[in-house]
C-alpha cells in the first residue's frame, strides 16, 4: 500500500480521538482502518461495502454494541 490514499473519517468518530473510523478508495476496493492502528487495513468491494451499511441501517448489528 505504497501509493498515497485520502482516508475520510466518519462524522460519527467525534473529533480526533481513538474511536475513528476512516475509510479509503483505490479503483473498484475500498478500505477501511481504525486510526488508532492504521496498520490494520480490512479491505472489500464496492458491493459488500453497500450490503454492510445496509446491514447496519437495518439494526443488524445493533445486538453487537450493547
């Protein structure tokens, strides 16, 4: 992951503290990272991204953060 990527933080990870979430795009794979490790990089398509927000919109993963 040599090249330079523009990583963007979600509005819900609050200013710049350890719970950030940031996600990248390079061609048709987007990446996803927390910044308090950015060495760990989950990488998925387009398409899997879309069906996990849909997932999470829908309360899918709700029973995870209790």
């Amino acid at each position: 992951m040599s090249e330079s990527l523009k990583w963007q933080k979600s509005s819900y990870s609050g200013g710049g503290g350890p719970n950030c979430v940031e996600l990248a795009r390079r061609t048709d794979t987007t990446l996803i990272r927390e910044s308090d490790d950015p060495h760990v990089v989950l990488t998925t398509t387009r398409t899997g991204l879309a069906a996990f927000i849909a997932g999470a919109k829908a309360g899918d993963f709700d029973h995870l953060t209790r």
